[in-house]
C-alpha cells in the first residue's frame, strides 16, 4: 500500500486536504519497505516524508491556498 497511501496523501495535499494530507502521509512514510527498496521507491519515500514534513511544520497555516 506504499505508492496508494503516497499517492493519496500527495493529492490531498495539493487539494488543500491537509488533515487526510498528513493521515496518508503518515502511513506512508511508515512503510519499511520505501527506504529499503532502493531507486525509485527510495525516492519517492523522501518524497513522502518532506511533503509530510513540510505539513507539520509549526505556524503553517493549514486553510492556506496559495492559488488565492
């Protein structure tokens, strides 16, 4: 379930969902086998795990909508 729970997470992100944003996120960058996989897999859990990163930083605003 790695790239379904990445996938989802990314696109709840990107919509402004940030709350499912981190909820998906979470059990993504929790899969053991995205850092051990190697290539791409390696690379989109780094991928993973800055977006989450970025979503709980302190002082993010989370109805912030850039496009506005």
């Amino acid at each position: 379930y790695f790239y379904a729970y990445l996938y989802i997470g990314l696109n709840e992100s990107l919509h402004g969902q940030q709350e499912r944003a981190r909820l998906f996120l979470k059990k993504s960058v929790a899969n053991e086998w995205g850092p051990a996989a190697g290539f791409g897999p390696n690379y989109m859990w780094h991928t993973g795990r800055l977006e989450l990163q970025l979503l709980t930083q302190p002082g993010r605003n989370p109805e912030a909508n850039p496009e506005e």
